[in-house]
C-alpha cells in the first residue's frame, strides 16, 4: 500500500525527536530526499507517496540513525568547504571545525604562489582536495597508513575532477623512510591528525567513537604524540619559505606551536574557528 509523504516525514520527525537526534527535522528531510532521490535543497512533494520498497529502504536507514550511526555515513557522502566527498567508516568524518584550515592554505597558497603541498592523515583527502579545487595551480600528495581511506580518497579525487593534481602514498610518518617515499619536498604541509588523549577516547561522542577509525582519533596520552613526530619530519620534507598548517583540538594550539618552534619553525599566527576556538596553527620556516 501507498504511504502518504507528509504523515511519513512526521513519523520521522517524532522517531527522531525521542531518540534526541540533533536538528531531527532537518535530518528528517535528508533521510526522505535519499529515499526519493531528490537533491538535498529540493523540497518533499508532500501531496506525493512512497512505495512500499521506498518505504522499506527509509526504514532500515532511520533504524542506524536512531542507533546514532552517523548521517553522512548512512547517506555515504558530506558537504564540506564547497564540495561533496565520499565518506565511510574507513573515514574520519569532515567537520565544519576543519574549513578553517582549507581557508587559511587557499589563502596562503595564493598569495604566496605556493605550488606543491602533502596532506598527512588525508583520509576522505577533503583537506588536500578542497585546497586543490581553489588553487589550479597547486599539485599534492595525502599520505594515510589506511590503505582502505586512500581509497575514498581517490574517488573523491576522481569525482572531483582533481586526480591529475591529487597522488596518494600509502604510509605512515612514523615510518622511518618516509621522506625516501614521498620522493620530493613541498611548499606546504598541513594535516588535522589524532589529537584526541588517549584516556579521553570513552567519553567521545557515540557517533565519533564508535564510528570514525581510532587512529585518525587517538593522539597518545598527551595529544600532542603525532605532531611531535611531523615536527621532527617537516625538515626533511619542506622547501625553504615553506609553510605549515595544523588543526589543533580545544586547549592544544599554543603547545602545538612550541612542539614546532623547538624544531626551528616560526609560528606567524593561530586562527580561530567560528567558536572562537584556537584552531588553525600558522607557522614557516
């Protein structure tokens, strides 16, 4: 039997509602626009109806939701910056926190004329590749140890019309040849590594704890164990004049800095995010 869109987008909304899903009636529309195949900014055709199948397939996609299995890996895509990226759980999924840094690299990268940069940790590559689709005249590599993230990566690089630009290596930067592998030095770095202590990984949100890969999370008992290693490692990977460009998480900017200040890099600024959170930290050789 037919179901009526409107009477089903309130049974939605209420399900969604009860099981305290953020922003339940935006969510409830995405979850009807998929089903209907209908752009995200399309409006329901209320007066319409859903057939059983479409009915069945909205069913098993709110049953994740309302387990709190995130949206955007139900839908296998999210928005971020001004471009759509693929998206699993072999991800970590883009946040609004990281535009900042595709900002400020635009930003830099342009007026700098800066022309190659490495992407530590790419993951879905929506850092490298939002900077790539802004800057035509930059080319870069993402480097991840998750062959299965590099995967996505590519696809995104694909759709995106960037993978001539866009090389993945599959490493890690504990490696001890890493910078043998990457076979030549950049104008920029950035990443957004595991920053998350250790000790805090349990008390993370359930849709971030359970469903982003720990090793884009975990950042050792401090923090700061990964940055200190891309500290150690951006000497032997950078041109001179060369920037670098780091997410920090809440409370980690200033000692992130001195991490690359003891290396001899120059901090030049720390950019807050749109919670006037210290996010984005700026520095050069």
């Amino acid at each position: 039997m037919p179901f009526s869109i409107s009477k089903t987008f309130d049974s939605v909304l209420s399900r969604l509602i009860a099981a305290r899903i953020p922003s339940p009636r935006l969510e409830a529309r995405l979850l009807l626009a998929e089903v209907l195949q209908l752009a995200e900014n399309q409006l329901l055709p209320s007066g319409a109806e859903l057939t059983q199948e479409q009915c069945h397939l909205l069913e098993n996609m709110l049953s994740l939701r309302l387990r709190h299995y995130p949206l955007c890996k139900i839908l296998g895509r999210k928005g971020f910056y001004k471009y759509d990226f693929i998206v699993d759980e072999n991800v970590l999924s883009p946040r609004p926190d990281t535009e900042i840094l595709v900002e400020t690299a635009v930003d830099i990268a342009s007026r700098k004329n800066l022309r190659t940069m490495v992407d530590f940790g790419t993951g879905s590559g929506c850092i490298l590749l939002s900077v790539l689709g802004d800057v035509p005249e930059m080319a870069g590599i993402g480097v991840d140890i998750s062959a299965a993230a590099l995967n996505v990566a590519a696809r995104n690089a694909g759709n995106l019309g960037l993978s001539g630009r866009a090389g993945f290596i599959n490493a890690g930067w504990f490696d001890e040849d890493i910078a043998v592998c990457l076979g030549q030095k950049f104008d920029l770095m950035v990443s957004n590594p595991p920053y998350i202590p250790s000790a805090d990984i349990a008390g993370l949100a359930e849709e971030v704890r359970a469903h982003d890969p720990l090793l884009a999370l975990d950042g050792g008992q401090d923090g700061l164990r990964d940055y200190r290693r891309l500290a150690e490692i951006a000497p032997l990977i950078l041109k001179p004049g060369a920037y670098i460009l780091l997410e920090a998480g809440i409370g980690q900017a200033r000692d992130i800095a001195s991490v690359f200040e003891d290396k001899g890099f120059v901090l030049e600024h720390i950019r807050n995010d749109l919670n006037s959170i210290p996010r984005c930290v700026i520095l050069h050789n």
